[in-house]
C-alpha cells in the first residue's frame, strides 16, 4: 500500500468528450431548442398577422413577462427540492389583499402592497415552516394551502365587499409613490422620440393622436429580467446557490457537511412567494382591479415553464436562465396561436406535448451528466 | 505519550429503553489508524455518530486534544476537527465535482460589495487536490455522478482533509466498492494517516481493517472487547472476536 500513485497520469479509460456533448448536457438546451423551434414556427405562420410588429412585440413580451416572474420562483424551489402548487391561490390572495386594503379600507396604495408582501412572505414561510416540520412531501402542503389560500381570497372579498372583483385601485394608486414601481412604464420619452422620428407606429386620430401605440417598457418586463438576473446570479454565482443545489440534490448529505437546509428552503418558499406577489401587484396596478378567481392554474404554468426550461422535478439541477426561455416558449405560443388564427384550444394540448418532450429529454440529460445507465 | 487527538472513555448510550452503547471506550493519536470493527447492530454508527456531535451521549466522556468536550450539533464536531464521511452520503451526484468540494464551505470573493462564490479559486484548488489524490478529472465542473464509488469516496476524503480535519472518521467506506475500487481507497486512507490525521475507520471486513490498521477495537453488543495493537492479533482471532465467539462456535459443530 506505500506506493501510492501521487503522478496523475492521464486516465485511458476516460474518453475526451466533445465541445458539443459540454453544450448537449447543459440544462438550458431544452429551452434554446424549444424557443428557436418556436420563433421558426410562428415566423412561417403568422408573419404577416403583427405578431412581430412593436405592440405584437410587446403583447406576447408582456405575456411571457409574467410567465417569468413566477417561473423564477418556482425553479430556485424546484431546485431546493421543494414545489410550491399555492402559487395561482397566492396570486389571487395577494391581489385581492391590496385591493381589499387600499380600496376597502382605505390604507395608501404604497402601504398596502408592503403589507401584502409582508403577508404572503409569511404565508410563504408557512409554507416552508410546515414542510419542514411535518416532513411531509411539499405537494400535499402546498395543496392544502392553495385552497386554504383561495378559500380565504374569496371569503374576504365576499364579506367584506359582496362582491369577488374589487375595482377602483387605479383613482387609489393616482399619485402613489410605490404604485409605478409595478403598473408604470419606463423609457416613455425614449417611445415618444422614435414616434416623433415616425420608426414606430403612432395613434393616427382620436385624443391621442401622435403618440406611439406603444407608450414604453411595463414596469413588468423590468421585474422579469430583474428576477432572473438576480435569480441567475444567486444561484450560479454564490454561495447561497450552491446551498439550493445541495438542499435539493440530497438534503442529508447537505446537512453532514453543515448546509443550513431548512434555512435555504424556507427561504426560497418565501421567495417564490415573493415572486407570486410581484406578478399580483403588477396585475391589479394594471387591470384597476382585483378578482378572487386570480391566478387558477398559474402554479402549474410556472412549474411547466421550470421543468421546459430543463429542471428536475427532483431538484438539485435546473437552471433560471433555463426556466425564462420556458416561459417565453409558453407566452409565445399563447399569444401567437391568437395571432395565427389557430383555435386557442390548441394551446392546451400544444402545453401537454412540449412538457412531456420535456420531461423525457430532461430525463436523458441527466442520465449523461450522472453517468446512470 | 502524546495525547489522544480524542478520547472517548466509558460512553454509554441509551435510546429510551435499548441501550444501544453500555461502556465503549476509545482513543484516537495523531498518524494513527484506528479501526473499529463489529458486526451489524454492534452499535459501530451509534458510537460514530455520538464522537461527530449526531448524538448526544448517555452518559461518558469525551476529551478533545486533552480537554473534555461535548458536541450537540455536527457543526459543532466539524469546527473542531471531527470530520465525518458518510458511505453513501458523502457526495451529491448531479451536482460538479467543485461544488461537492466546497459544498458548505464555498470561498467567496467581493465584487462591488456583493460577496459571490469565487469559481475560480474553487475550481483550482478542486483540480490540485484531486491530483494529489490520483484522480484525473475532465474538467472542474465534471459531475461527481460520472465518478466511480471509491473515487467518490477520495473526493470525499480529500475534502474533509483540505478543511482542516484532525480526526477522520470513515463510515464503512469500502463496504460496497470492488476489488480495486478499495484498494483505492486504503491508499488514500494511509496517505491520511501520514499527514498526521487521526482516522476512525469502521468496517467490518478484517482483511480491510489489517491493511491499513495501526489498533483494532471490536464492538459488540454495545461493548467493547477490547484494544488490540497491530501484530498482537492475528485476523482469525478478531474474525472471531466480531462474530461473538459463541455463534462461530455452534458453526465449528456441524
């Protein structure tokens, strides 16, 4: 046993692996495939229809925007191991909440949306608080809590409005210093410049002739593309990233070499709710109003977008930047099957296709990057 | 004599009416492979896991480099020196090779204020290391899911080591590996050994344990059946001390 080998000599067993199978066995490739085969599609079909004129730009982007900011919530759990299915109820309470306090009762705009983040942060470490304590798989809590979540949504609403949709947020949010930072617009004069230039296209009669059909960047778009470089960057780039891919790669092991697991998945339970209330707050700034049948289905819709953009069911592998191109793919084709003239119908079974395709192709990669037979 | 990098003297350990410890006794030097033999349910991961903080003794001492010491959390042992690795939990398989390494313990470096996890440097230090230990990775980012058991269990070792372990303690780390993949293995152990860390090396395979082995102690149900050095014992006489003697016995009538 003393001679030990101490010269790494080049192992013959292992094979040299091309430039390609480094790019095949990235998470994010399932995404890029998908986006790309998407574009193609829609560019043959529907190019004459403005689906990729500016306000056609801009419809789909929206969409895809808040497919987005849920789906980086959804995939920092996914990835910590964890789901969360309360996300569609969150959505409806949170919206519901603002309206309720700032309509109802009569709080500032600015302090409502403060509380209601406080509130769902909490409820989202409930969430959390629970699955760790019980042990439990987070499916069945999360399910608990989407219809104890939407249960209450509508209850609140009822008693204290009679009514489930409450308007009037918009003459509320009028001069609110917070409510911009989710229902403005920004680069408005950069908009109205080009239409002055006559690049884009302008209201050719009524009150607003002269200005450009499309006004400016949705405060949306911005949290998206902030979430998922902020996402992409805690997850990749720092320590705390490296505690969600341990935390749901395999807790116990986490846990031996002193990983604060329960900490990291309460955390990212808070956070995808912090996400679910950023989606919220935009809505109700944008529609005026706040429905207690918000957001049904969206937990699905973002746990698709994850999974699409090449995240395990799992968890401990996935990719934020992964789960953005999931979700524009789900936006894209929404808006763009509209644009096409196809029956909506379709969608659905366009969503059940790709996400089985995806699940498989997941499946395969990671069986490369493990090495499993 | 130097003293004992840890000592654990009399460690009893109950689990509400099982006593699963009643009296174990060990000592681990600086350089010195200890092995610690016994057959399944001898209470060898009870023992283990009460010297890495995972259990609280019943009653018994323990003494660190000299000074009593007791560990409520694994954090606890791990900041001390008392690295454990877990056979089948040693490692993360999706995750590379580099976050395994660093996993728990990640460098970090700031960028305008924001501290981020310092790839680079991690990277490095994966690679170095692993050459020490004579595995050859493809590159830093490898998944530690394409290496072998036995290299999985180095990785593992090399780790514990770069952190700054001062006892070693090895949970059946050849158990489900093969021929070669163990011989691997005990070479790193001894590789260890001549740092001047303290190992604890549990198994129950005497061939293992002989090769590499500076004292043997064997357990058996909740006790201990005493401390051999190496050369005092022969492998038959601790096959038999495992076995209980009077089991290997009844076999010998037929």
């Amino acid at each position: 046993m003393s001679q030990t080998q101490t010269a790494a000599t080049p192992d013959e067993r292992v094979k040299t692996r091309s430039s390609f199978h480094q790019l095949l066995i990235r998470p994010e490739l399932g995404g890029i495939c998908g986006v790309i085969i998407v574009f193609a599609f829609f560019m043959l079909t529907a190019m004459d229809s403005g689906m990729f004129s500016l306000s056609g730009v801009m419809n789909w982007s929206v969409v895809s925007s808040q497919f987005i900011i849920i789906a980086v919530g959804a995939c920092l759990l996914m990835i910590a191991g964890e789901f969360d299915l309360s996300v569609g109820s969150m959505i409806g309470f949170a919206g519901m909440s603002i309206a309720l306090l700032s309509v109802t009762f009569g709080l500032p705009v600015w302090s409502a949306i403060i509380l209601t983040f406080i509130l769902c942060m909490l409820i989202g470490g409930l969430n959390g608080w629970l699955v760790i304590k019980t042990g439990l798989p987070s499916f069945i809590v999360t399910l608990a809590l989407l219809f104890i979540l939407r249960g209450l949504t509508i209850f609140g609403a009822i008693t204290a409005t009679n009514k489930t949709i409450v308007g009037g947020v918009r003459d509320v949010a009028q001069g609110d210093w917070l409510a911009p930072i989710f229902g403005g617009k920004v680069f408005t004069g950069a908009f109205q410049w080009m239409a002055d230039q006559g690049w884009i296209d302008t209201f050719s009669r009524g009150v607003k002739k002269g200005q450009p059909i499309v006004e400016g960047i949705p405060m949306l778009m911005v949290w998206a593309l902030g979430l998922v470089i902020f996402g992409h960057y805690l997850l990749t780039k720092t320590k705390f990233g490296n505690w969600i891919f341990a935390a749901g790669g395999d807790a116990q092991a986490a846990r031996y070499v002193g990983v604060p697991v329960n900490r990291v998945k309460i955390a990212m339970f808070m956070f995808t709710a912090f996400c679910a209330c950023v989606f919220a707050t935009a809505q109700v700034m944008e529609f005026g109003s706040a429905g207690a049948d918000r957001g049904v289905l969206k937990e699905f819709e973002a746990i698709i977008s994850v999974v699409i953009g090449g995240a395990l069911l799992t968890g401990g592998y996935g990719s934020v930047i992964g789960a953005a191109l999931g979700a524009i793919i789900f936006g894209v084709v929404q808006q763009g099957l509209f644009f096409a003239g196809v029956e909506s119908s379709l969608f659905r079974v366009f969503l059940g296709v790709i996400l089985l395709l995806a699940v498989i192709l997941n499946t395969y990669i990671r069986r490369k990057i493990t090495g499993e037979k | 004599m130097e003293t004992p990098i840890i000592e654990m003297k009399n460690i009893q350990k109950h689990f509400g009416s099982v006593i699963a410890l009643s009296g174990v006794s060990l000592s681990v030097y600086p350089g010195e492979c200890h092995c610690l033999l016994g057959d399944n349910g001898a209470g060898k991961s009870t023992f283990i896991k009460t010297m890495s903080g995972v259990h609280q003794a019943t009653s018994g001492e323990i003494f660190f480099e000299g000074k009593p010491m007791s560990f409520s959390r694994p954090r606890e042992a791990i900041t001390a020196g008392i690295a454990t690795v877990y056979q089948d939990l040693a490692m993360i398989p999706l995750m590379s090779v580099t976050r395994n390494f660093f996993m728990g313990n990640e460098p970090t470096k700031k960028v305008a204020g924001i501290s981020f996890f310092d790839h680079k440097k991690a990277a490095d230090i994966t690679m170095a290391e692993m050459k020490e230990m004579g595995i050859n990775l493809r590159s830093p980012d490898q998944a530690v899911g394409t290496l072998s058991g036995g290299e999985r269990q180095t990785v593992a070792i090399a780790r514990a080591v770069h952190f700054g372990a001062k006892v070693l303690i090895l949970d059946e780390p050849t158990s489900a590996l093969g021929v070669r993949q163990t011989a691997n293995v005990l070479a790193t152990i001894e590789k260890v050994r001549k740092q001047g860390i303290g190992v604890v090396f549990i198994t129950h395979n005497v061939n293992h344990a002989m090769v590499v082995g500076d004292r043997f102690t064997v357990l058996n149900r909740g006790k201990t059946l005493g401390t051999a050095k190496r050369g005092e014992i022969e492998a038959d006489e601790l096959q038999n001390l495992m076995a209980g003697g009077q089991e290997l016995a009844k076999l010998e009538i037929r």
